[in-house]
C-alpha cells in the first residue's frame, strides 16, 4: 500500500482506535517509500518500476536515496534527470544529467535518451542539439539520436539535414518501420513527395499490419495525383472504424480527394449522433456534398472551427465567400482578417473586393482589383469584378473593355455580351450596342436568361429606330 493510500486509510480510522494509536499513525507517516532499503542497487530497480509506471515523484525519491546510499551512481543519476524532465524541472535534470556523464564519461546512450528527452521539454537549439551531436559523436550508430536530431532540425527548419540524418538511420541495421516512417514525413515536408512514398513503402514491408502507414501513403499518393494508387491504400485499411471522429473525418476528407464522395459521406453517416454534430464533421459534409455553407448550420459550424483556430486562412476565406451575398459586411471582415495574414493572396483580395462591391463600395473595390490585376493580368475573376464595379460607378467606357477581355477569354457566358450592349447603350453606342444585343441573343439560355431576353426584346424595336433616325454615335467604319 502507498504512503497516500495508508493516509487515507488511517485518517478514516483515526477516530475509531484509542488516542494511543495516533502515535503509531505519526510514526507510519514519517516513513519514506525507500522502507529502510540499504541496498542501492534495490532502490535503484523499485525507482525504475515506479518510472515505468508513470509514479515520477516516487521513482525520484527513489533514485536520490540510491544516490544517497551510493553518491558515483551514474545510472540512477540519468534516470533521476530524466524523470526530473518530464516533471517539469529542467535545470535540476541537467544539473544530474551533467552529475551522470562526469561520472561515466562517453557514455553514448546517457546523451541520447536525455538529449532526445530534452529535445521535447527544452530549448532545442541551445540545449539539446549540442548533447544529441556528442551522442553521434561517441557511436555513429546510435539510431535514436540520430532520429531524434534529425526530429529536432527538422522544427529548426533545416530540412536538409533532417532528411541526410534520416537516411543514415535508415542505412542502419537496427532500423525500423518507424525509422523508415519518419524518414517518410521529413522528405514529405522536405517536397520530395517520390522519395516520401519510397520510405513509408518500406517501412510497410517492415510491418505489414500496421494499417496507418496506408493512411500516409494515400496521402502522399494524393499529392501526386496518383488517385487509382491511394484508393488502394485506402481499401486496406478497412473496415475504418469510426470510434475515433477526427481519424474517421481525415479517411473522408481523403477518399473526398481521390474522388469518391460517396465512400466520404458513408464514413461520416458511420460516425455517433454526437460526432456528426462536430463542426468540423458538418463542414466536411458541406465540402463534399456541394453544398458549400449555405445553411445556418454549416455557416455555424465554420465559425466553431475558426473560433478555435482563429488564424486559419482556409476558413477565414470560406466564411468570406459564403457570407458575401447574403451578409456582404460580415464577409468583408473575413476576407480582411484573411489579408492580414496573407496579404499578396489574390485570391483574398478579390473576394475582399467582390464583397465591397455587394456594400456598394465601389471605389475601394476598384483600387483592389486593379492591384491584383497588375501582379496577375490573366485573373478573371478580378476582371470580372472590376467590370462590375465601373459598369455600377456608370464609368461604362471604362467597363466595355473589361467586359470585352471577359468575353474574349470565356465567350460562351451570355451575360458577358448583355453588359457590353448596355454598356453601349448608355453611352449612345446604339450600333455597338445592337451588335452586343444580338450576341447575347444567341448565347442566352431560354431559362436561365428569361428575364434579361425579355428586357432585350422590348428595347430592340426603340433601339433599332434610333439607329434609323441616325441618332447616337456612329460606329467607327
């Protein structure tokens, strides 16, 4: 029984047995979890059982009484600074760690697992690099510490060491499945998405059984556009289960990718009454089913999501694209958050800018638009945009060679040819405009154009006769 369990037990008892009783009761609380061991190699092992079992505070006890007992104790000295790390006082861990090598100096394997514990807690830079190298440099095989430097560059951004570590790891005999694994992650961050599939494709053939190792790989496979190969990946890993929400949405967000949407809302129909109410399960379905965010539901669950990663530009761009026609002010403010983080997206821009145009700000839409146009001349959507803009500021010379490029690029939309014609119209263009009029005719859709042939119709008859009586500007010749 435990010093806290004997606690609780005594103290329920305390009034049940004789005030004579309490002295014993003192004497057993005085005693420490080393039970009077004189054996500091015993104290030693119990200190490790209570380390594996999570007990830090007990194991380090344990290991400062086997010091105590025998002061040159390297080993207990590293076990003692490694549960000191993970307990959260690090200068009293290297304070023992620097205490264990003095003691064993060159001691390969002290360096790598408290260097590679120190790597996770501290400084990486500072304090756990130059301990993890001294590692590598007393056996140039120590996997661990070489994986573990090589985790470390990898958070420092220096890519290229990190995948040069990984690959000497792998060259090792004592490699691993996840040695090749994570081999696989760094070249995949690296860009090297070839190299990537390569490592978790070995690292599969290691460990055949391991089902997650698919996942990676169909993910990778993904970013290759190779479809036929992920599905595959995929398929073995079912049946998926859904116990667990997040796993269960990244398989649909996947086979969503390799184009099978139906697999993707199975997943998420598979998924509890109360997952499927997660904000991030409702919006996957939006994505997938098409749907967008065109309910209060979907639009609310995005806002969930970016409340708790509120610097997500994926998010801050989907909210400004599906609040723009129907709150064109809360999409202004999205799309604006978006460029603060990203400000030479012009894919944000032009969304901020279409949104202004919904608020009727025409002028600041303008400016926008023609920025994004000068960095991107080919941008249709800024095109579009702009044309719209000085077509509602009646700046229509302006507007007809917008609408004109917009025609040239995509001349199969209609109402590309119904703006030119009105464009004209306004500015007395009469036989410009009855030219742009007839186009439209024979580009507009019975159904989806009903109300602008109907416009067009009772203007032709007005117009034709003003072009009879020579009136408005005459076409260049």
């Amino acid at each position: 029984m435990s010093a806290s369990r004997s606690h609780s037990y005594l103290a329920r008892a305390l009034g049940l047995v004789v005030i004579a009783i309490c002295s014993q009761f003192a004497y057993a609380q005085s005693e420490d979890s080393t039970n009077n061991e004189t054996d500091p190699v015993k104290l030693f092992d119990r200190g490790q059982d209570a380390h594996a079992k999570g007990d830090y505070k007990k194991a380090i006890e344990l290991y400062e009484a086997a010091i105590k007992l025998k002061p040159e104790f390297p080993e207990a000295e590293l076990q003692r600074a490694l549960a000191l790390l993970v307990t959260n006082r690090k200068a009293e861990a290297i304070e023992g760690f620097d205490r264990a090598v003095t003691l064993r100096p060159n001691w390969s394997l002290a360096y790598a697992k408290f260097g590679s514990q120190l790597a996770i807690v501290g400084d990486p830079d500072k304090e756990a690099e130059p301990i993890l190298r001294r590692a590598i440099e007393l056996d140039h095989d120590n996997i661990d510490a070489i994986t573990a430097l090589a985790v470390l560059r990898q958070r420092s951004k220096d890519l290229t060491e990190a995948v040069k570590l990984m690959r000497d790891a792998t060259l090792l005999k004592d490699a691993t499945s996840q040695t090749w694994r994570r081999r696989a992650y760094i070249e995949y961050a690296l860009g090297d998405i070839k190299a990537a599939v390569t490592s978790i494709t070995r690292a599969l053939e290691i460990e055949p059984k391991q089902t997650t190792m698919h996942y990676d790989r169909a993910r990778f496979l993904l970013e290759m556009n190779d479809r036929a190969a992920a599905l595959a990946d995929l398929e073995a890993m079912k049946p998926i289960p859904t116990t667990d929400a997040s796993f269960a949405t990244d398989i649909a967000q996947l086979y969503a990718r390799a184009g099978k949407p139906d697999e993707s809302l199975h997943l998420l129909d598979a998924l509890s009454e109360s997952d499927r109410k997660r904000p991030e399960v409702i919006a996957l379905r939006a994505d997938i089913s098409g749907d967008g965010g065109s309910s209060v539901e979907q639009r609310a669950a995005l806002e969930q999501l970016l409340a708790k990663d509120p610097n997500n530009v994926r998010l801050l761009d989907r909210l400004g694209s599906e609040y723009r026609r129907i709150d064109p002010a809360k999409s202004v403010s999205y799309y604006f958050r978006a460029l603060q983080i990203d400000p030479k997206n012009a894919k944000y821009a032009t969304g901020y800018a279409a949104a202004l145009i919904q608020l009727r700000r025409f002028d600041e839409a303008e400016a926008i638009l023609r920025k994004v146009l000068s960095a991107e001349p080919d941008n249709y959507t800024a095109h579009a945009n702009l044309a719209l803009a000085l077509y509602e500021l009646k700046r229509f010379t302006e507007a007809v060679p917008e609408y004109e490029w917009l025609a040239s690029s995509r001349p199969e939309i209609a109402a590309t040819y119904f703006f030119i014609a009105t464009a004209h119209d306004n500015l007395a263009e009469y036989e410009l405009a009855l030219d742009a009029y007839q186009k439209f005719l024979s580009h507009a859709d019975p159904t989806n154009n009903k109300l602008e042939i109907e416009k067009v119709n009772l203007r032709l008859p007005a117009l034709r006769a003003q072009i009879q009586r020579r009136q408005g500007k005459r076409k260049n010749p």
